[in-house]
C-alpha cells in the first residue's frame, strides 16, 4: 500500500511537471468582456452580526455566455474586521488546462474610495488542484494562485475573472445550477445566462427561490436573476446529503432523462472484445471455471473486478465521464468507478447476459425526480443485470463482498437513471441485509479483577466492511485500536492472547472474538472508598445523533444499520442479584429501538436493538426522536456499585439504573403506618373537638353556603390531593428495600444523614396529605376551625419545603447541574411557597369564609342567622354612590315588598341580591 502511494505522488508530480508549461499559456490578462449585463441594483449592507470570519460579500456576480462557453466571475469582498485579513490574503481560481482558459479582468483594492490595481503587478502561481485525490482520482485541474499583500481593516477586494471553453464530452449542451442564497447573508447576487435565441434553456427554482426573468437582448435573451441581501439560513449538523435549506435554480439543455441516457450509451458504448486479445482468454477462462452457470460466472467476474482491479482513476479531460477501454483497464489493473463497470458489464456481454450501465447518485438518496436532466445529477456509475425477469444492480467499486451473488449488498442510491428501464429513473430496493450482534460479559471474580469476553458477529453487507477494514488494515494495528476503545472505561485493561478472527465468506458472516483481563475494576467519586462500575451501550450510543429540541431540519441516519447490543454482568461463583425485569422500547416510522434490562439470580443482562427503517427523520418526528433519546444518561449509562469484595451488589444501581426488586422496605412501611394512626388519633381525640384560636371566626353566619372563590378553593384542595396522593403512593421508592441500601453507596453523602432526610420527608408528606384531606372535609362541612387548619398545613408545607430544599443543596450540591436556572432547581419549593401566599393568605383574611364556615363540633350548638349583611358584604353590594331621596326611595320599596310576601330577613335578601 505504501509503494501503491509513493507511485502515485510520483506519477502525480511528473504530469503537474509536463502540465507547467501547458497551463502557462491558459492564463490571460485581458479586458472586461463587453456582452455582460450591467447591475440596476446597488447592494445592501448585511448585518454584521450574522457574518463570521471578519469579511462579507459585498457582491457576488455570475454571468454565463452560451455562445461563446465563457463563464465570467465576479466578486467585492469587505473587510470589516482584522480576523477578515488574515481569511482573505489570497485569491485563487480552479480550472481545467485540457479545455479550459482562464481570463484574468480585474484585481484591485479599494482603500478609502480610491482604487489600488493590482493585475497588472500580479504573478499568478499555477499548482494542481486535485480536490479528490482523497479518493484516488487525478483529474489534472489546475489552480491560478496569488497571494496578496498590504491588507487592511475596511478594504474592499475586487476580483473579476473568466474561464473560457467547455468539456467536449458534454457535446455542446448546457447544463447548471446555482444557489441564490448561503448561510451567510450577501449584498447583492447578480446571476445571469445569455442564451442565443436558437437554443432552448429549460429553467426551474427550488425552495422557494425566485422565477427567472428575461430581457431580449438582440440574437440572445438574458435570464437573469438580480437579488439584495437576504436573511441567512441556520446550518444544522447531521443533515442528509439530499436535503438543503437554500434556494436555489437549475438549467439544462436536455429535456428529459432519456436524454441523459442516450448521452450516456454515445460516449459510453458496451464494446465487443477482441477475440485475440488477453481478456477474451481470461473471460473464457472464467466461463469454463463456472462450467457454463451465468450465476457462478457472474460471480467470479464481479470477485475479480471488485478486488484485483484497485479503484484509482485518471479522469483528465473527457475522461472524467468516458470510460477507458475494457482491454486497457484490463491491463493496467486500475480504474475508477466507469472503468470498473464497463470492464465488468464488458466480461457479461461477452457471455450473452443482458447487462447496461446505470448512472448514480451516492449523495442524493431522495428528491432526484424533481430535478431538471443533467449529467450533473449523477456521480456514479454501476451495471445491471437482468436474467430470466430477475434484475439486480451490482456496484464493482465495493470490494471484499462475500456470499451469494444474488444477495449482494447493493447501496441505497434512491432513483438511478436505468438502460434496462428504457432510459427512465428506477428506484433502488431499500433493505437491511446484514446485521452486527455484539456480546461482552464482564465477570467479576473477587479483589476487584475481572474478565471481559467481547463476541461480535457481521453479517452480510456489515460482514463486507469488516471484512474490509481487516484487509486494509495490519491486525495488531486494529487490536490496538479495539484495546484503546475498552480503556476509555477500564483503565487497568489488558488483552488476554490474540484477537480471533473467524471469516465464512460463502456465507457472508465474520466473528470476531476478543478476551481481556481487567485489574481494579471500578471507578471511584471525589475521593470515596466506594466504587461502581459502568456499563454503556456505546455501540448504540453512537449511531444515533444528538439533536436539539428546537432542530428544523431533517436528521440524517445510518443506514441500513441493525444492531444488537449484548451486556452481561456476572458475579463469578456468587449468587447475590434478585430477580428483576424492566423493558421499553418503540417502533417509530424510521428507526426501531429496545431495551431490556434483566436481573437473575447470578447475572445481570442489558439488551439493546437498534434498526432503521429509512435513512433520515422527517421534520414532523424530530421532537419525537429528541422526545425518546432526551435521557441518554439514563438510556445508555447503566452503573453499579461494588462491595468491599469486589463483586457487584444486589442490583443497587447509581444514577440512571432502575432498581433490581421491588422488595418492601418494613421499617420506612412502619414508620408511614405509625404516622398516619397517630395524626387520625390526634384528630379525632382532640383537634376535632377543639374552637378556632388562631383565627376566629363571625358570630353570625352571614352566607349558608360555600360560594365565590371558596369554590375554586375546594377545586384546588381536590387537584392537590389527588397529586400528592399519586406521587406519594404510587411511586414506591420509598418503601423499596434497593432505594434505602443504595443510600449507602452515595459517594459524599452520609447515608445516616441521608436515611434520616428520606424519613422526615415520608413524615411531613404523611402530614400534608392527611392535612389536605382533613381540611378539604372542614371546608364541605364548613367547621370554624377549617381556616386556622388550612392555615397551618399550608404554612407547615412551605417551612418544610424550603428546609428540605437547603437540607437538598448541602448534600447533593456536587450532582446539581451549574446550567440550570433557580427555578428549575428548586421548582416545587417555589410552587408550595406561591400556594402558601395566595390560599394560606386567602384563608386568614377572607371574609366570605370567616362568614361561611361557623360550624361548632357540638351538633347542639347553634349559630344564629345575622339579621343584616357584613359591613364587607354591604360595602361589596353598592355598585354606585346613591342620592339620600334614592336610598330612602329604595328602602321604603323594600318594606313594602318583605311586608307583603311575610319576610323578615330583607337585609339577608339584600345581600343576596
């Protein structure tokens, strides 16, 4: 591999070398070409706040003359702060020397309005540009390179420029697209083709960008598009290749894919094979091997093409979309993806299967329907076969494939422009064909040692990439790099022999199997004697990304993926774990996950699967999938603690494990038990039949019955209880026998003092919840001593609530997270003190109940009816100041009415009125 590398620098320097002098006479210094189309628009000066790197476009210009195959560029860029300096010292154009010129028009600076020319000063250095020999393919283009000097705050930079000629593998049609908008905001964007009136340029927008217009412009139109500064867009991690946020046009000359796919069959013809030649013996040679089966054959020609001939290509020219001859690929024993299926669809012809070429899209899985035909729209190339109505694709560029060739792996391209499909797009299957299954079991063996047994299984395409990265790869290097995976989480880890690799290729399944030895397992805490040990679903983990809870676009996903995550924690020769089952999962529109954890007698097991249906989340269950992988502490951080011998407790978990058993905890039972009959014996005994001390109420009973916002009083009294009953009763933590033992193993935590906050708070809830329920039945009956009860017990759950609150801070404050606001931490003491305030107030001074509820214990007792309203309610009954003779008036009507119908409590009706 390395030799391969220094042979291809090599190669790579000597055509930079003969190219020199060839791309010294592309380079001109010439005028500014006179077709162009002058701007009508000035440009806007974008917030600055919104622009990173110091500098901003200030204008942006593209116009594009069909006739002549000239593409001109122009640009203003500002510089508006120091950091945009150091961004901008350079400027660089990248072009093609085998068919393309570079026309140099314009550089200057402008500095305080006045211009600074620098073209006519300026020497240009041509370097080979070779964006992609990361993926072994030389292309030969250059690039115009120059450095700039004398840069300064506020300085404007001018750079116009034209690349003149066209590819002639495109045979003289024209194609294009172009974004109208960016993640930064733009001054002003001027994009225009001047098209002759004899051709046809089919034009469309997306995302909403704006309609081209037109202006006639003698022989030839304009279509143009001339925009100011818009708002920027937010770019947002993990987004699918296919899908982008901005605006932007297309243009082609082709009119429908058909099209594109006769283009395709002219340059890229299925040669005959010349009957003398070394390839027509080796192909003949396969077929005699295969014993005439077209299936065998297929297979060794697609094993031989996959992996004897290495991808590497030299796309110069025409060549970077017209295949090198069968022979000459043949020969050489490299290509790149062209070369390699015209070899392979060249070796099927030859053998009288019906095989085509297709064209591909390995970034745009969806959406390629909507867009106009165009070479452009693809970026790859495959074959297809069809034999006896059975069509499959093959990808000759995947190496180390194994099993049935009719069950191949074959990505999920989406649409593919299909010869065999009579030049129409064609869907590609979506499916999982492979899975991984991984098992590790961590056995404790006293002393804190351990061993750790790692299983994992490939099968079909996930068994082709590990099977793979394994060629590619020395095997020490990749045990090294397995070893420095588990030492991220146990750092006295050393691999016990080596790694062993298992590969049945005929069924397509690798096994990989790892052993290792672990001294003094477990971590421990700000400085504790106590430790734990953490087992994480990683391997899950990192398959899904994180995402924020306000995300709009759509979430990429890797896909296929179908994993299944195997943890086993065993107490070696020990029998300590409960018996316990915890289970969740969910089966969304595109992915399924699960987890289990399960507790038996000597092992504890955490099982987690992972597939994906399709390979992006939709914007409309993006908070669903924030919703479900929100707790990844608690989904994939699973911890427990180690006692003085090394060995994991009874399934006490630490933060983010459930608990192992649901085993009663009878002395905290007792405890609520012994509260609860002590608070209803103090009630009934002596509360009950006791006289209103700290708020008394009226002699008289002014309302006989419950009314005004003593009603929604009630409602509230009701709501409360039902709540704190729910989470009293219903969350059985507290009398778990797992939650108490766990309080041992709280690293800077006193487990008496926390034993003893946990007790007090199962006190005082017993007390606000048998308090509630009294007071609610006090209101009904409306007793005098309901006030002064409701009074207490709202002020008892605020003075608790906020010493427990402090009590919290002190012993918990290293696990609190900074981030959080006062509100988030201490939400429910803030809640229980606003509830004091407005009902507790309202309790004491009300006047409707200190009139309402009057009720003695007594039944003998009576309370007399007040022969007038309360000086409040008489004052709450006058709407309007009223004149002596209207108030004499109205009294007078009164008497005469109550005289009439035998009443004697007329103020009574008063008030009621």
């Amino acid at each position: 591999m390395k030799r391969f590398s220094h042979l291809l620098l090599a190669f790579i320097l000597l055509l930079a070398t003969f190219s020199w002098s060839f791309s010294q006479t592309s380079v001109q210094k010439v005028a500014t070409p006179s077709w162009l189309r002058p701007l009508t628009k000035k440009a806007v000066k974008p917030n600055l706040d919104d622009i990173s790197d110091g500098y901003y476009f200030e204008l942006i210009e593209h116009q594009i003359n069909l006739a002549t195959q000239t593409k001109y560029y122009k640009d203003i860029k500002v510089l508006f702060d120091q950091s945009g300096v150091e961004n901008l010292g350079q400027v660089q154009v990248t072009f093609d020397p085998h068919f393309q010129k570079l026309q140099l028009h314009e550089l200057k600076i402008i500095r305080n309005g006045k211009d600074i020319d620098i073209l006519p000063k300026a020497k240009f250095n041509l370097l080979a540009s070779e964006t992609e020999l990361s993926r072994s393919i030389y292309n030969g283009s250059q690039m115009a390179h120059y450095v700039l000097e004398d840069l300064r705050k506020d300085d404007k930079i001018v750079f116009a420029y034209s690349i003149v000629g066209a590819n002639p593998v495109f045979e003289q049609m024209f194609f294009d697209s172009y974004y109208l908008q960016g993640y930064e905001p733009t001054g002003l964007i001027h994009l225009n083709y001047i098209v002759p009136n004899h051709r046809k340029l089919h034009f469309k927008s997306f995302n909403g960008a704006p309609e081209v217009q037109q202006q006639s412009v003698g022989n030839s139109t304009n279509f143009f598009w001339e925009l100011t500064e818009h708002k920027p867009v937010q770019y947002e991690n993990y987004t699918p290749d296919w899908y982008s946020p901005l605006q932007y046009i297309q243009c082609s000359e082709f009119n429908t894919w058909k099209d594109i796919d006769q283009w395709k069959n002219r340059i890229n013809p299925i040669p005959q094979i010349s009957p003398s030649s070394t390839l027509q013996t080796f192909v003949n040679q396969l077929w005699k091997e295969s014993n005439g089966q077209q299936y065998e054959f297929i297979r060794k020609a697609c094993d031989f093409v996959q992996n004897e001939i290495r991808y590497m290509g030299i796309e110069m020219g025409e060549y970077s979309h017209r295949a090198n001859l069968p022979e000459k690929v043949f020969s050489q024993r490299y290509g790149d993806c062209k070369d390699k299926s015209m070899l392979l669809a060249t070796m099927l012809k030859n053998k009288n299967i019906d095989v085509g070429l297709v064209l591909a899209n390995t970034y745009k899985s969806r959406g390629l329907q909507n867009d106009l035909p165009s070479p452009y729209a693809f970026n790859h190339m495959v074959i297809e076969l069809s034999i006896e109505g059975r069509h499959q694709y093959i990808d000759p560029t995947i190496t180390n494939q194994g099993g049935d060739i009719k069950n191949r792996y074959f990505p999920t391209y989406g649409k593919v422009l299909s010869t065999l499909n009579r030049g129409q797009l064609a869907d590609v299957p979506q499916k999982v064909v492979g899975d991984i299954k991984v098992k590790e079991v961590l056995a404790l063996e006293g002393k804190f040692d351990a061993t750790l047994d790692v299983t994992t299984t490939y099968r079909g395409n996930e068994a082709d990439n590990i099977r793979n990265y394994f060629q590619s790869n020395a095997k020490n290097d990749i045990q090294k790099q397995y070893l420095d995976y588990y030492t991220k989480t146990y750092s006295k880890i050393n691999k016990v022999g080596s790694m062993d690799y298992k590969d049945d290729s005929k069924n397509n399944i690798v096994e990989i199997v790892e052993k290792y030895k672990i001294k003094n397992i477990g971590k421990s805490e700000n400085g504790s004697t106590k430790k734990y040990i953490s087992l994480i679903g990683s391997n899950i983990n990192e398959k899904l990304p994180e995402i924020m809870e306000d995300r709009n676009a759509p979430l990429d996903l890797p896909f296929p993926t179908d994993i299944e995550y195997e943890i086993y924690l065993v107490n070696k020769a020990q029998k300590t774990f409960g018996v316990y089952k915890e289970n969740s999962f969910f089966d969304r529109k595109a992915y399924t996950f699960g987890k289990t954890l399960e507790i038996k007698a000597d092992s504890i097991k955490i099982h987690y699967t992972l597939g994906m249906h399709e390979s992006f989340v939709e914007q409309a269950d993006l908070k669903q999938y924030y919703t479900d992988f929100a707790d990844r502490d608690n989904i994939f951080y699973n911890g427990f603690y180690l006692d003085t011998n090394g060995y994991a407790t009874d399934g006490i978990p630490s933060l983010g494990t459930p608990t192992s058993s649901h085993e009663v905890n009878w002395f905290s039972s007792i405890i609520f038990l012994i509260s609860v009959a002590s608070v209803l014996w103090y009630i009934i005994k002596k509360y009950n039949k006791s006289k209103p001390i700290i708020i008394k109420p009226y002699d008289q009973v002014y309302h006989e019955q419950i009314g005004g916002w003593m009603i929604l009083l009630l409602v509230v009294l009701i709501a409360n209880i039902l709540a704190l009953s729910s989470l009293f009763f219903f969350n059985l933590s507290l009398f778990n026998l797992n939650t108490w033992q766990a309080m041992d193993h709280v690293d800077g935590v006193s487990s008496f003092v926390y034993k003893v906050l946990i007790l007090a708070e199962t006190v005082a809830n017993t007390l606000i919840i048998i308090g509630l329920i009294y007071s609610c039945i006090l209101l009904i009956k409306r007793r005098d001593i309901f006030a002064q009860t409701f009074f207490l017990i709202t002020l008892f759950m605020a003075i608790f609530c906020t010493l427990d609150a402090i009590a919290g801070y002190f012993m918990f404050k290293q696990y609190f997270n900074k981030t959080d606001d006062i509100f988030t931490k201490y939400e429910d003491t803030i809640r229980t003190i606003i509830f004091f305030c407005i009902w507790g107030s309202y309790a004491y001074k009300s006047e409707r109940v200190k009139g309402t509820c009057l009720r003695t214990y007594q039944p003998a007792d009576t309370v007399h009816k007040a022969e007038k309203p309360h000086p409040f309610d008489e004052d709450f009954l006058k709407p309007y100041p009223m004149s002596e003779q209207l108030i004499e008036t109205r009294v007078n009507e009164d008497k005469v009415q109550n005289d009439s119908m035998g009443l004697d409590q007329s103020s009574n009706q008063n008030a009621e009125k």
